[in-house]
C-alpha cells in the first residue's frame, strides 16, 4: 500500500488533522535530529580534549623517566607498560568514532525518513505551497553536501593512531626481546585492524543517501559480495 493511501483526504476536518498529525511528526523527529547533532558535537569535543591532555600526560612520562633511553634489563616491564599506555590514546580515539558514528547514522536515519516518506506526503496534502523546497531535500542538492568535520575527526583518529605507534617503531628497549617483538607487531595489527573498520564505519551511515550506488560503502559492499560468490560462501 502507497504512503499516500494513509493520507486520503476526507472531510476538510479529517485532512485538517491529518496535516496537523503530520506537522507534529515532522517537529518531533527534527528535535530529536537536532539532539542527535547536538550529542555528537559535544562527544567530538570531549574526545579532542580527551585525548590531547591523554598524550601530553604520557609523553610526559616517557620524556621524564627517559625510557626511549634506558638499556637495562631491569627496566623491561617499565617500558612494556609505557608502550601499552602510549596506545590507550590510539584505541580510545577509535572507539570516541564508533560512538560518534552511531549518532551520525541516526541522523541519516532520521533525515531518510523525512525526505521519503513525510516530505512527499506534505506536498501531496498542500501543507507547504507549490514549488516549495523542503529542507531534507533542498540538503539533497550536490551544492549543499559537505564532509569537512567527519573528515577531520577520522583524520585525528589516524594521527593519534600513528603518535601511539612510534614508540613501538623505536621498539621501546634494546634489549633483543624476540617476545616483545611479537608484542609490538601484534598491538599495531590490532590497530591497524580497528582503524579500517573505523573508516569503514565512517562511511556506514551513507546506506540512507539517495545515491547509495554512488558511494564508497556500496563499492565495499559490491567487493565483498563477489568475493562471497568467488569463494561460495
């Protein structure tokens, strides 16, 4: 059944609060858009401050106690724990994304539900004039899209990934460790492996644009479909 059989014009009382129904709708999911955009600006706030005074507390730390420096055996288990603290900043920055992806995936949401589904009704009810652009869909126009703050935060997500591993690079000790070797190489897969699928979360919300087939996450999901297919799974 049409979205528009539910709209039926009755009486003028009937369409009369129908139109209100609708109105009312469309304010309560624009406040609640608006909440979303407004929690997610404020996670991406604290996650720049979290993180900085994070880094500058560590490196503090590693400077103070001259650790990049230290040969002894002894100082082993020091500069273990130091590396492992120099990657809390490196894991909590991916995980801030996942939280601040969730919200932008509910915005999507919401705006795909406006623009498909109470936006056309509005029009075909006469609730908003002829001709009348509507928010979601004026949003939809290419001269309106823009990408500056989500690309900022991945960026800061990759350079905090990449301070957390340059004290694994220099190896943190001298000392031939073939197991602390294993140790390095096996945090910065761990890495690695949660910073793409922090980029591919970044692009998950674009399933609700209106040019999906367009997108990077549909190329993704064209890849990995032909492999399932190759592969027989």
């Amino acid at each position: 059944m049409s979205i528009f059989q539910l709209w039926e014009k009755g009486s003028d009382q009937t369409a009369q609060a129908q139109a209100d129904h609708l109105w009312n709708l469309f304010v309560e999911l624009r406040k609640e858009l608006v909440e979303s955009q407004k929690i997610r600006s404020q996670i991406l706030g604290f996650k720049i401050t979290f993180l900085t005074s994070l880094i500058v507390a560590i490196s503090a730390v590693y400077a103070s106690k001259g650790i990049g420096l230290l040969e002894s055996q002894n100082s082993y288990l020091l500069q273990v724990f130091v590396g492992v603290l120099f990657l809390v900043p490196a894991f909590s920055a991916i995980f801030f994304d996942f939280i601040i992806y969730s919200y932008s995936f509910s915005v999507k949401r919401i705006g795909c539900y406006i623009r498909e589904y109470i936006e056309p009704v509005m029009k075909a009810m006469k609730v908003v004039p002829d001709g009348f652009v509507l928010w979601e869909e004026y949003l939809e126009q290419p001269k309106t899209k823009q990408h500056y703050a989500q690309y900022g935060n991945i960026g800061l997500t990759t350079m905090t990934v990449i301070v957390a591993s340059i004290p694994f690079y220099l190896k943190l000790s001298f000392a031939e460790s073939l197991h602390m070797d294993y140790q390095i190489y096996g945090f910065l897969f761990c890495v690695l492996l949660l910073l793409l699928f922090d980029i591919y979360s970044f692009n998950a919300p674009q399933i609700f644009d209106k040019d999906y087939k367009n997108t990077f996450l549909f190329k993704i999901h064209f890849v990995k479909d032909i492999f399932k297919k190759f592969v027989g799974v």
